[in-house]
C-alpha cells in the first residue's frame, strides 16, 4: 500500500488543485440531515464536507446523467445525426466506498461486454476519483447503512484513484493511499508527507473500531441468492412485497448500482429533434409495457421480483463478480413501504424453506 499523510487543513489544497483542471464534484451539507454532491466553485470551496450523511442521490449522475442527450436530428432535407462529444474532466471528491462499488458495477453493464457503451465511456475515461472513508461513526454512517455485509466498504479496497481516511487523533492527519498512477501523482505534491508504519497500523485500528458501529452487521444475501437462483421463492412471497410496493421508482432511483434506462425522442424546435436517454426504474409499469399496450409484467409483484432477481440471482453475479447493491441504504430510507433491500431479503428467508427451494428441478 502506498500511503501518504494529508491535515485536514490542506485538504481544501488538493480540492483546488484539483480543480486547476478540471470541474470538481463534492458533498455539502443542506438543512437538517440533508447533504447533497455539488460542483466546487471559489464562492463555496470553504463549504465542502468531509464527514456528513451520504447524500441521498449517489454521484453516478456524473457518469451516467439522469438525462443524456445522444444525438440530433434535423428535418433539412435528409435527417442528419449530430453525435455529441465534448465532456469535461471531473473529479468526484469524497465519493463513498459504497458508491465507488456502484460506478464498478456500472462500468461491468456499460463496458464490461463485447458491446461498449460510447456515450458512458466518454464520461467514465474522463472521471477521477478521491475516495472518502467513513470513519464519523456519528456523521458519516447511519443505521440503514450495511456495505460490510455487501463488502464494498466501509474502506474501498480498490476502484479508485486516491483513498482519504481520518485517522481520528490528536494530529488532524488523514491517510492518503493511492489507487491509480494519476492518484499516486499527486504524492509529488507538498502537502503530503510520508506516513509510517504506526500510521498504517493506526489506519487498521480506526477500520476495526468503525465496523462495529454497523447494525445490520448480518447478512442473510447467500440465503436469499441461492433461493433466488434456484427458483425457490413462492408466489405468495413476491406477492407480499409486490403489495408493500407504491410504484414510486425511489429505490431505483436512489441506487448507485441500478443501471436502466428508456430511450425517446423529443422536438427541440421547428424540424429538430433530440434522442436521449433517462434513468428507468422496474418499478414503474411503463418499463415492461410495449409499443402495443400490452404489459406481460402488468402485476406489481411481477415487477418487483426483477429487482431482486437482477441484483441477487447468481448469473448476474457471474457477469459483475458481486451482487448489485452495494449496501449504501438508501432504498431502505426512502421506501414507503419499507421494502428496502435488507427487508425484502428477510422476507426472503423467513418464507422460504430449504427444503423448498431444493426440491425444485
Ligand atoms: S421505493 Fe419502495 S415503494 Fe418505491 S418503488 Fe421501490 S420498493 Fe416500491
Ligand atoms: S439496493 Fe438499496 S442498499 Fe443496495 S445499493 Fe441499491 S439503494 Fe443501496
């Protein structure tokens, strides 16, 4: 591991440095719990966050945008395709280990095939990432949070260009490591000294400390892969989440590791149009519906089970080599009916024997 040592104090050095370059991303804090990821600009530099709530929208939004226009077409005698490419550099300061395990998981759906995604490949190659560790048992981790259960924090072991973590003593010294050779370019820079070996060992004690404040420190997700795998969950089971359900799409929205999308065109003037593409959520009836009306997912619960199926089944672990969510928490702060993640792989376990889900061909 090659580490470093940063003060808190010089921290805000590195984000202008940073921004010499590039558009800086960071976390802020709003009223009350609310946090939220914002660019860096000199007028709200001296605000940026380094321990609060995670914020509810993940910072995938830079990688794959709520809203991406693709292409333009134009009526004047023969349509013509005007691809768009011109993306800045952006460096997301602060992104959670969590979230850094969702942009993997986006980087296996978007890149990972024969097929590339253009337009995220333009975005991604562009994208540097400065790890934050949460370490603030108080600000940084809440009780819905479980990324040890889904081993994507609460330190990133890899996926990012430089990691920060508090070492929470006397000395204001967060270690530095770095995670790609344009993070370990940066140790050039004055404002990192050398760390040690008790720095090392002092970094290992914080993360022992941190784990224990988890709550949901169980998982029961190897359970709940294999019913799901093979086929074992009852109807009546799915049923009973599909009814908890409001169709609101939050937890697809709020979910680092979530990756649908629809695609549509839309006017932009007198013989212009634009094709873009927007998040999509399984929730939603319109997902399944097709171009004829007919709906062959038209009950909730047969809509609701993809979710599952798509972050849990084993041949999706396969082609991503983990499970689809992250354990960030924040289908379980946001759902209404409190079908979280977590619950739903409770429901899962506690309805479904073994011997159910083995004696299925
Ligand atoms: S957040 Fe809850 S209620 Fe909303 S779509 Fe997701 S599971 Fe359904
Ligand atoms: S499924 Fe829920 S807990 Fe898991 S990554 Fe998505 S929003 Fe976070």
């Amino acid at each position: 591991m090659k580490g470093r040592l940063i003060h808190k104090d010089d921290i805000i050095r590195l984000v202008d440095l940073l921004r010499k370059d590039r558009r800086v991303i960071a976390p802020f804090e709003g009223k009350g719990r609310d946090s939220y990821f914002d660019e860096v600009t000199d007028a709200n530099r001296g605000a940026v966050a380094l321990h609060l709530p995670n914020p509810y929208y993940p910072p995938k939004r830079y990688v794959l945008p709520h809203i991406q226009k693709l292409f333009h077409i134009s009526d004047g005698g023969r349509p013509s395709v005007l691809e768009i490419r011109d993306e800045p550099q952006v460096a997301v300061f602060g992104i959670r280990s969590c979230d850094l395990e969702g942009i993997f998981h986006l980087d296996r759906f978007y890149l990972g095939n024969t097929f590339k995604d253009n337009y995220y490949e333009a975005l991604r190659s562009r994208l540097f990432l400065v790890n934050m560790v949460c370490t603030d048992t108080e600000r940084d981790i809440e009780d819905d949070c479980f990324c040890v259960c889904a081993d994507a924090g609460p330190a990133a072991r890899n996926h990012f260009d430089l990691q920060l973590m508090d070492l929470h003593d006397a000395s204001g010294e967060f270690i530095a490591v770095a995670g790609s050779p344009a993070g370990e370019a940066l140790f050039s820079q004055t404002f990192f000294h050398k760390a040690g070996p008790e720095h090392v060992a002092r970094r290992q004690n914080v993360l022992e400390e941190v784990r224990k404040r988890f709550k949901i420190a169980t998982s029961w997700y190897s359970a709940a892969t294999k019913f799901i795998t093979q086929g074992g969950i009852k109807d009546s089971t799915w049923k009973h989440i599909g009814d908890r359900c409001l169709e609101c799409g939050g937890c697809s929205y709020v979910c680092p590791a979530c990756s649908c999308f629809t695609v549509t065109d839309r006017k932009t003037g007198p013989g212009t149009w634009e094709r873009v593409r927007m998040w999509d959520a399984c929730a939603l009836s319109g997902f399944t519906r097709m171009a004829g009306g007919h709906n062959p997912r038209k009950a909730v619960h047969d809509r609701r089970n993809r979710r599952f199926f798509r972050k849990l089944g084993h041949m999706f672990i396969q082609k991503e080599f983990a499970m689809a969510c992250v354990g960030c928490g924040r289908c379980v702060r946001v759902c209404h009916g409190d079908v979280g993640m977590p619950t739903v792989v409770e429901i899962l376990r506690r309805e479904t024997s073994t011997t159910e889900a083995t004696e299925r061909p």
